[in-house]
C-alpha cells in the first residue's frame, strides 16, 4: 500500500504503510555512518585515519546477514498481533527535499486496526496535498522516529 503525492511546494512524498516494524528496518546510508565507530578517528601512533566500519566485519551490513533470519521468524508473530489490534501499524510519509543523499523529512504515525489504517492514510494523503506542515490524524498518534535525528558529521559545518 504506497502512495505519491506532490504537495503545494514542490516536495514529492511518499506515504506507505509499513509492514516490516522500525527496528527490523534497514539503516539508510547517513545513518549506516552515523552508527558505524570509529567516525574517521585519528589514532595516535598512526600516520593515517582508521577506516570507517559498515564494511568491516564486524560492521552493520555483515551483522545484518547474520541477524535477518532470526528476525524473520519474529514477522509472522508481529502481523498477527497487528491483525488482533494488539500491536499499531505504521504509516509513513517520507521526502527527499535535499537529495537522496541527505537526510528525509519524515512523518510517522501508529494506527490500531487495519481499516483505521486506510482512512488514515487517506486524511494524510490529503493533509500532504493541501501542504499542512505536520498532519494530525484522527484515528492516528504522531511517532518521533529517532533515527531520523542524527548530529552532522565531523568535518561538516554543524561541528
């Protein structure tokens, strides 16, 4: 279940419902940097940078291959309790106003039932199209995404 819209100032967003929950969820590019130590570290004693780890083998993207299919026996349980109610869906709506390359503009939001799911998505479909800066939804709770929110990196201009 995914959307497009394009709202008054240009941005195009896409709104999904996610099946896979947040902490199943691959990282993203930014956020493989951010999570990986050390950041580019100087170590004394040596002439150069240590490397960065997301390829090394202790790194996020061989640890991925050896935690998914533990994870992927969990999956089954998680959409049957959403199909009980007992655990929310998650929507969406996610934008790219600076590139892939950068961070997203993100709104995610947890809704209890598969047909509040629907309407919901329809309210925020709506509510992106009319360009209301952050939707509040009438059968959905507004959910901070902390990965979502990362300091800059060294050597940018925030540090």
């Amino acid at each position: 279940m995914k959307r497009t819209v394009i709202g008054p100032s240009g941005l195009r967003w896409t709104v999904k419902r996610l099946v896979v929950p947040t902490g199943m969820r691959p990282l993203t590019g930014p956020e493989l940097l951010h999570v990986t130590m050390p950041s580019r570290q100087v170590v004394e004693g040596i002439d150069r940078r240590l490397p960065d780890a997301y390829g090394g083998w202790t790194g996020p993207y061989p640890l991925a291959f050896v935690f998914f299919p533990v994870m992927a026996l969990f999956l089954p349980f998680v959409l049957l309790a959403r199909r009980q109610r007992w655990l929310p869906w998650t929507i969406e709506a996610r934008t790219y106003p600076w590139g892939r390359g950068h961070p997203p503009i993100v709104f995610s939001y947890a809704v209890r039932g598969g047909a509040e799911c629907v309407v919901a998505m329809d309210e925020l479909v709506a509510a992106l199209e009319r360009g209301d800066g952050r939707p509040v939804l009438s059968g959905g709770e507004h959910v901070r995404e902390p990965r979502s929110e990362f300091p800059p990196m060294r050597g940018s201009r925030g540090l």
